[in-house]
C-alpha cells in the first residue's frame, strides 16, 4: 500500500521539475498522452485533489475482491463485458494537489522509481511540443432533439404501466443529451469549478484507454471501508429542486419521494439480511443538498472488527451494484428493462468508481452526474436518470432529468 508520507510542496529539494507546472498545465498534458490512463478525484468536503497515473497497456481485470486489489482506483460499468471491462488503474505516479500547491512525497527515491520516473519523463517531453499542439476552442453545441422530451416521457409511462402491472417495484430510464465540440472543453479548469460548486459531491475525472474521458459530480456513495474497518454505504433517493433560503429541516417531502427512497433502504437492509448480517447502524433518512438539488438519505455503518466479516465491501459491491437508485426492483428484471427500452448503451453511467486501498481508506460512488466525451468523435453524452414508481407523472420525471443534467451544465456552459 501507499504509506501515508511528510509531503512537501513541489519546490522542495528533489522534487522534479515536472512539478513546477499548475494543476490544468499538468493535466492537460497527461489528458493529452494515449499511453497514460488517468484518474484525477475530490472527495466530499475536502480540499485535497489527488492525481492517479499508470501507463499500463491494459487495466482491465475480470472481478472485483476488494481485499485483494493493490492501491489504486477501480472505475466499474453499469453491466460489465467485453465492451466495457471492469478497469483498475494502479497506483504508479500517485499526487496531491491543494491550494493551489503540489504535495508530494519528501523522499527522494520515490522519483527514481521506473514507473514514476517513466510517467514524469514522458509528461516532461510532451511539455516541450505542447505549444505547437494546442489549437483554438470552439463553441459547445447542445444538441436537443424535438422528440426528447416526448420519447421520455412515453418510456416513463411504459415504465408505470410495468409497475402497475406488478412486474416491477421501481424502475429508473435514463436519458443523454449530446454535447458537439466536446474535446474542446477545458477539463481541469472545468474539473476545479465543479469541485469548488459541489463541495458535498464526489468530483472526478477519468481518463482509460479505449473509453474516452468520463466527468462527472456524484452525490451518491455505493460503500466505503476506513483505515479504522468501518464499513459504510448510503441509500440516497428523491429529488427535487433547492430553493434558496430553504432551511433543509423544513423542507417537505410527498409521498412518492418518500416512497422512493424507502424503497432504496430497504433494498440495503434486504443485502445485510441475504449475508445474516445483523448488527448494523442506520441512521435517516433525513434531507441532504447536492448542488441545485435535494435528497432523502441512509446511512448504514458495519464495524467489521465486531462482526469479524472483513469480506463484507466485495461481498456488499457484488449485491449492491446497480443499486435500486439507478436501476430498479427486482434488480436483474429491472437491468434487461432498462437495456431493452432506453436506447443508448449506459457504458460506465451509474457504474461505480473510487480510490481502493489508498492510505487504508477505500471510497466508492456510484457514476451519476456524469458526462463521456468519445475522442474519436468529438462527441460527448450527458446522463440523467429519474426514480419512476407507481405514483410518478411523466412530466415531473422529464423536469427532474433536466434539473439533475444542469449540474455539469452550468459549469461546463461557463
């Protein structure tokens, strides 16, 4: 594992020249290497970025065993296949940057490592070529199709019609909408702004060979694992819109929400119940704000000392994903749904992601708020899903997608 080091700033004596550039200097150029893959990440309510880099040809593995895996960060489909591989980017050149300085490790050796050597070197060169390589931005171009909102809102109704039906408790469609220019769009600066607007959210930027770049600003834990063996993990569900001045204790929920989220817990609880897990601590729901939104939440925390199930994350990421959040109940049903009426292939959307190992601490959230860019097409995807149940409207579904897409939106727009 990595050990938890002094860190110094990047002028330090050692400390390679590479370092010497700003955050979106160095990130540009590592985004701009093919032979690098790339995770960039800021947890909920710090300040710290933390910079991930391996030039391994291939970082896909086959199964996730989270006690098993090295330091590094795993970044999960929705449905896993050749297509799109579970990846795990170990821990080769590992950084962190805050307030606007680097920290980095004080002792000497570590940059006489081959591969941190290697990945210094190589960011080092393409520094040299980078002026000749930048070329003018163009505008975003949103596209919106007439028949969006429409086609929405019918799989909505289709949605319900299961449900009532009973063949389903919950299920979640999702839409995209299609960005043009999107290789133009400056990501660490974009990365910075997003980070700095959600500070609750779990902000990251990915970057694996063969599947573009993905961004995105999620509110959601999948399930965490501490230094000290505190297992944790989250049901978050409901939504609707932040008013400004709204005091979170005296917001007002209706009863689909409520419903919804109910749901989502029970769902967790059904998991601990499958694996006779029974001492847990459950803690909401109660209203939490992400960005221009709301949501009801869960907490559930297992001291995997007590119940001697130090298994417990790969055996809870195994039953979890996809949660009944970003897919619906009963589960697999819910997933061939999903796959036969959306229309577009969900990829890595409300898949999960985070560091694994580092320092001890493992951190996984659930891919929501998100946005692909394919650099091949120039193209990118924004995601957005709605909670449907027997008490939804079409329209207020429609309303929730577009408010929870105006979360990279506003920043990216900027």
């Amino acid at each position: 594992m990595i050990e938890t080091s002094n860190i110094i700033p990047a002028e330090g004596l050692g400390t390679p020249a590479v370092l010497s550039y700003d955050l979106s200097k160095f990130l540009n150029i590592a985004l701009h290497r093919d032979d690098l893959n790339i995770a960039v990440w800021r947890l909920p309510e710090q300040e710290k970025y933390r910079i991930l880099i391996n030039d391994d040809s291939d970082t896909s593995i086959y199964n996730v065993d989270l006690e098993k895996l090295e330091d590094g960060f795993l970044f999960h489909p929705f449905c896993k296949g050749a297509k799109h591989p579970i990846h795990f980017i170990k821990a080769g050149l590992y950084l962190e940057y805050e307030r606007n300085r680097w920290k980095t490790d004080d002792d000497n050796d570590y940059y006489d490592r081959p591969i941190v050597n290697r990945i210094l070197n190589r960011i080092e060169e393409t520094e040299k070529e980078w002026p000749v390589q930048q070329h003018k931005r163009q505008e975003l171009i949103i596209h919106r199709g007439s028949d969006d909102k429409i086609n929405y809102e019918n799989l909505v109704r289709k949605s319900i019609d299961q449900i009532e039906n009973e063949q389903y408790r919950k299920l979640v469609p999702a839409r995209c909408l299609y960005i043009e220019h999107a290789k133009h769009i400056d990501f660490p600066a974009t990365f910075e702004a997003t980070a700095k607007k959600y500070p609750s959210a779990f902000v990251s930027l990915i970057k694996v060979k063969n599947q573009g770049i993905w961004f995105g600003a999620s509110p959601e834990y999948l399930l965490g694992i501490d230094a000290d063996g505190i297992f944790y993990t989250t049901a978050l569900a409901g939504t609707q819109i932040f008013k400004e001045d709204t005091a979170l204790c005296d917001v007002a929920w209706k009863q689909k929400e409520i419903e919804e989220q109910a749901l989502v817990s029970r769902f967790i609880i059904d998991c601990f119940k499958e694996i006779r897990l029974r001492e847990f601590d459950e803690i909401g729901p109660r209203t939490i704000r992400a960005g221009n939104l709301l949501h009801l939440k869960t907490d559930y925390t297992v001291d995997l000392n007590k119940v001697h199930f130090p298994q417990l994350g790969t055996v809870m990421a195994e039953l979890l994903h996809p949660t009944s959040a970003v897919c619906g109940m009963p589960k697999e049903e819910a997933i061939q749904f999903l796959i036969d009426n959306e229309g577009f292939d969900r990829a890595y959307y409300s898949g999960y992601l985070g560091p694994v190992n580092l320092h001890g601490n493992t951190s996984l959230f659930v891919n929501l708020r998100t946005m692909h860019v394919d650099l091949h097409t120039n193209m990118a995807r924004l995601f957005a899903g709605a909670g449907v149940t027997i008490d939804s409207y079409p329209e207020k579904e429609w309303q929730e997608t577009e408010a929870k897409m105006q979360t990279l939106l506003q920043v990216i727009k900027s």
